[in-house]
C-alpha cells in the first residue's frame, strides 16, 4: 500500500472586503460559527442558510474548531469594526426620539 499524500480543501475563502464565506457560497462563516455556538445542529444551520450543504457546514465547523484562535480574532475584529460603523451612522443620523423620550411615553400611558 502506498502512502499518498492527502491534500484537504479549505472550505473558507476571503471575499474583497475582506469577509471569510463558506467556500462556494455567500454565507458568512461568521454566521456558521455563531449558530454553532448556539448549539444549532449542522441539519438546522442549512435549514436556516439553504445555500449551505451539509457537507460545507461540516468542514466550515471542522476548520473553525481547527482554526479557532483565528477564526475567533477575526470574528472579535469584525464585531469591532461593525460598533465602529454603528456608531458613525449613529452620529450622523441619530434617532428622532431618545430611549429616555420612549420610555417616558410608555410610563405616561
């Protein structure tokens, strides 16, 4: 028996802005993670993302669990980024009415 050398598919790719997808699809492995840590069966994430197959759910949670300090920097990263523009949009267009102003309302009533 011969001993070939096994190659393994990296079932993530970056996209231009820098977002790592399931290979093949749009879905955020972001998103991947998340529903796994929330419990969430391989079965349910496709269910709740039809572009996924089984399959690619499988090897997006194998290479998280293999990648997981990384894969857990980036998604802390982007969480970062996402408060960042959050809070520009925020400041730029804030809401007509306060949580204070609602609050007082419901109290009112």
């Amino acid at each position: 028996m011969t001993d070939a050398p096994l190659t393994e598919i990296i079932p993530i790719y970056t996209d231009a802005d820098g977002r790592m997808r399931v290979s093949n699809t749009r879905v955020l492995l972001d998103l991947v993670v998340y529903a796994y840590h929330q419990g969430e069966t391989p079965e349910h994430i496709i269910q709740m993302y039809p572009t996924l197959s089984l399959d690619q759910v499988y090897l997006a949670i194998g290479y998280y669990l293999r990648h997981r300090e990384t894969v857990d920097a980036y998604i802390q990263q982007m969480e970062i980024e996402a408060k960042q523009i959050q809070d520009q949009i925020e400041t730029q267009y804030p809401p007509p009415v306060t949580r204070a102003e609602l609050l007082a309302r419901v109290q009112v009533h």
